[in-house]
C-alpha cells in the first residue's frame, strides 16, 4: 500500500491574554528553513515525522515524541530528515513571560531571579512533559478557559526550566495555607460562571500564582481551574434534577457547548448528562 504524501500546511495565532503569545501547528515536507533566529523562546512538540536540527554547528535528529527548546537569539535552521516531512506544535513565550516564571519560581526579585533560563540541548526527551505541553498548546487553541491555559502555561514552563534549564532553580517547599485555599474555594463556588483567571485568584489571596496552584493542589488534591470544572459539574446535576434542557444547563453553567458539557460531566461521574436527567426524572 502507497501512502498518499503529506500536504504542507500551517495555521499560526496569537493569545493576547499572555502578553501576544504566538503559536504554530504546521506540516511541512520540501520546506527548508534558512539559519535565522528568534527574539523570544521557541518550545516545540514533535507529532510525527523527524526534524533535522542545526544549531551552534550541530546536526540533531528531532523525533516524534520529543520536545524541541530554542533559546532566544541562537541561531538555526532545519529541514525535513526523511520524505514524509514532520508535523509539530510550536509557540514562542516571549522573554518577559519566561523571566515571570523564572521569579515565581525562587519566589524573590534577585538578580537570579531577573535571568533567563538558558537550555543547552535543543531536543528534550521526556515523554509525561511533552504530552503536558501538547495538552497546553491544544487549549490554547482551542479553549477560551483561561485558568485551565493559565495554569497549564505557568506548569509547563516551571518544569521545563527546574527539569532541562543549564541552571536549574529549586522550588520552594510549600506549606500549610488553608485560609488561601479556603477564600479562592469559596470564590470558585460563587463565581463559577465567570472567565477567572490564575491571577485573578492570587492577587485574591496574595499569594504568587505558581505558590497558589501549588498549595492548592497540595490541600485539595485538584489545581483549582479542575475543581472549578467540579463545581461547574456539580451545578449541572443540580439544574438537571430541576428538569432543565441540558443545552441550557450547558450554558447556564459556563460551559462552551454541549459536547464540552457532556465531556466533563461524563468524565467526572461515568454516566452522560442525558442519563442522568433520565434517572432524575424516574426518582
């Protein structure tokens, strides 16, 4: 059986809400990119097919399944290694965004903390981080849920950079912040329908966003933008005992559509948001 040749193609977006994020999710097979190099970071995920890498006089082979990490300025080039091209997701997490994290990391304003995080290996094999990236850059295209894209966003990076960075900072040990976790409970319980964000929560609670999704996650057991889909998930069953439709439970509990609703909901409780509207409805 002759497989039919992969067609080029390529879609690239912006995310303004993390300071004009740019993404690409592109297919390429003759393209041949010349040595150049970017202002911002470059963080890949390789679906299918090998890249062939060069930078710094180096030749890599960057697989399926690996991450390819380009630091800003470095220059590079690359070209399909076999016939059949290769496909990835890249973005491109400008300097500021990254320095960010790098603080929120050693949670302090020193100049360590004001570098940049230099990678010395363009490629990354780490199976469970490149899945977690690839999730990331599917939200972002796909979701308008910013705490999931946030949180997901901030996550990635911090492994990246205490995992694969030339110096590699520690995280602090968190500790017991039960009145934090508290408040923002209670806010993603009254405030379930709204578009909150990561930030939103910790200037709340005065906390660091990555220090709040840790102690969060820590107390809870979910990071918060999981148990607002919870809270989401619950109200649902609520409105579906009353007997409302389930396309206006969908949108009455903040979810984008009705498959988005079902998905969660089946997800969470083993059983469809119909089937439980007939189980109600039989009670």
């Amino acid at each position: 059986m002759v497989m039919a040749p992969a067609t080029e193609q390529a879609k690239l977006w912006r995310v303004g809400d993390f300071q004009d994020l740019e993404l690409m999710r592109a297919t390429f097979v003759t393209r041949s990119f010349s040595p150049h190099y970017h202002e911002e970071f470059g963080i890949g995920v390789m679906e299918q097919g090998t890249l062939a890498y060069r930078t710094k006089g180096q030749n890599h082979m960057i697989p399926a399944g690996h991450l390819l990490v380009i630091n800003p300025g470095e220059v590079h080039s690359g070209c399909a290694a076999t016939a059949t091209g290769w496909t990835y997701r890249i973005m491109y997490p400008n300097c500021s965004l990254v320095q960010q994290v790098m603080r929120e990391i050693l949670e302090s304003e020193t100049a360590q903390a004001r570098m940049f995080p230099y990678f010395p290996s363009p490629t990354i094999r780490d199976p469970g981080l490149t899945q977690f990236v690839f999730r990331l850059h599917q939200n972002l295209e796909q979701t308008h849920f910013r705490l999931q894209q946030e949180s997901y966003l901030i996550s990635a990076l911090t492994q990246l950079i205490t995992r694969y960075a030339q110096r590699r900072p520690t995280l602090k040990p968190v500790g017991a912040e039960s009145e934090a976790v508290r408040q923002v409970r209670d806010y993603l319980e009254t405030c379930y329908t709204e578009n909150i964000s990561l930030d939103q929560l910790a200037q709340l609670v005065d906390l660091m966003p990555l220090r709040l999704l840790r102690v969060f996650r820590k107390e809870v057991g979910l990071p918060p933008h999981a148990y607002l889909i919870q809270v989401r998930v619950e109200q649902a069953k609520r409105l579906l005992r009353q007997g409302m439709a389930i396309a206006e439970v969908a949108s009455e509990t903040a979810f984008s559509d009705q498959s988005h609703l079902n998905r969660h909901f089946k997800r969470l409780t083993g059983i469809t948001p119909g089937q439980y509207l007939r189980g109600a409805a039989h009670v």
